[in-house]
C-alpha cells in the first residue's frame, strides 16, 4: 500500500510539471502602449552602394549554368573549346541559359570555355 501512495504521489508530480504553458514567458500587456516621445527615431539609411560581388562564386555560379546550357546543347561534336557566351541570349525551357549577371560576366571573360568551367586542363 505504501508503494502505491508513492507512486501516485510521483505520477500527480510528473503530471504537475508538464502543464501547457509552464515555462513560457509572460505576454505583454495590451493595455501599456508607449509614448510617442519614447520611441527612438529610425535610423537613417546609409547607402552602401551596390553589393560586392564574390568572383570566385560569381565564376562558379556561372559556369554551373554554362554547363547546364551546354548539357541540353543539341550540337553533334565535341563543344568542350566553345565559349560560354556560345549561350549569350538563348533560352532553354522557356527560361534564359545565362542570367544578366553572368550574361555579363561572359561578356568580359569571352575566352572562357565550356571545358574550362568543367575543369578540364587547359592546352
């Protein structure tokens, strides 16, 4: 009988401390609205600039969708020595092959070859 009592009394315990919303912190009031002379003024906005651009992962970035374009390209011959502006305003999936940001990028790197942004060697 008296293991019973203990083990009620250990399971009314166990149950006690699991309640919904113990542990929560309060919410605040709804009726304390603050001043509007306590409010601080925002912030002013400082123009940055544009963003900095990585161009290791800009270089990445565009070649991933270099080899994608060329992953669907019809052509029946090796095209590892083609350019990536090779891709420069076509679409594929009613969609561009190249973004304008690496549009861009190919357009001041042309030399860059589909081979290149495989990883192939360079001859």
């Amino acid at each position: 009988m008296r293991n019973l009592v203990i083990v009620g009394l250990m399971l009314i315990t166990a149950c006690a401390c699991k309640r919904p919303g113990a542990g929560q912190p309060p919410s605040p009031s709804p009726l304390v609205t603050p001043s509007p002379s306590a409010t601080p003024a925002p912030l002013a906005m400082v123009d940055a600039g544009p963003p900095v651009v990585d161009p290791v992962a800009l270089r990445a970035t565009c070649c991933q969708q270099c080899l994608a374009g060329a992953s669907t390209d019809p052509a029946g011959f090796d095209i590892s020595v083609s350019p990536c502006t090779r891709y420069l305003g076509q679409t594929r999936n009613e969609g561009p092959v190249l973004d304008t940001a690496c549009g861009e990028f190919f357009s001041d790197n042309p030399e860059l070859s589909i081979g290149e942004c495989r990883g192939d060697p360079v001859e």
